[in-house]
C-alpha cells in the first residue's frame, strides 16, 4: 500500500508556491492533500520552486504553528 493511502497516516504539512512548476506544482500539492489523511496544504501565493527562501518568515511561521500544534 502506498504511503499516501494509509489511515495511520502522521500529521503532515504540504506546501507549495502557487507558480511552481518544476516539482510538484500546485495540482500534484493539491492531489497529495487529498489522498494525505491529516494533512495540511499551504499554498504560498506568488512564490515558485524557491518558495522556502522567497518568503523564508511566512514559511517558518507556517512551520513552526504546525509543529507546536500537533
């Protein structure tokens, strides 16, 4: 079984920048949240593959509420 259909699955945070094209993009981020129980998908607006680093605040942020949520 894939790791992406399990019931088990641990809370999980997905992001993406919105004009990323050379991953993942925004269809696929949204196709993993679907089939990702207990997950969470952010889609950093106006950013691309770099997103991590284009808007590093807003991205650690995200990350670090998710981590002191769960």
């Amino acid at each position: 079984m894939p790791y992406y259909e399990r019931e088990d699955t641990q809370p999980t945070l997905i992001l993406v920048g919105n004009e990323d094209r050379i991953i993942l993009g925004l269809h696929h981020s949204e196709l993993l949240k679907e089939k990702i129980p207990n997950s969470i998908l952010y889609v950093i607006e106006k950013t691309g593959y770099g997103f991590n680093v284009e808007e590093a605040e807003k991205v650690n942020k995200i990350i670090m509420d998710f981590i002191q949520d769960k």
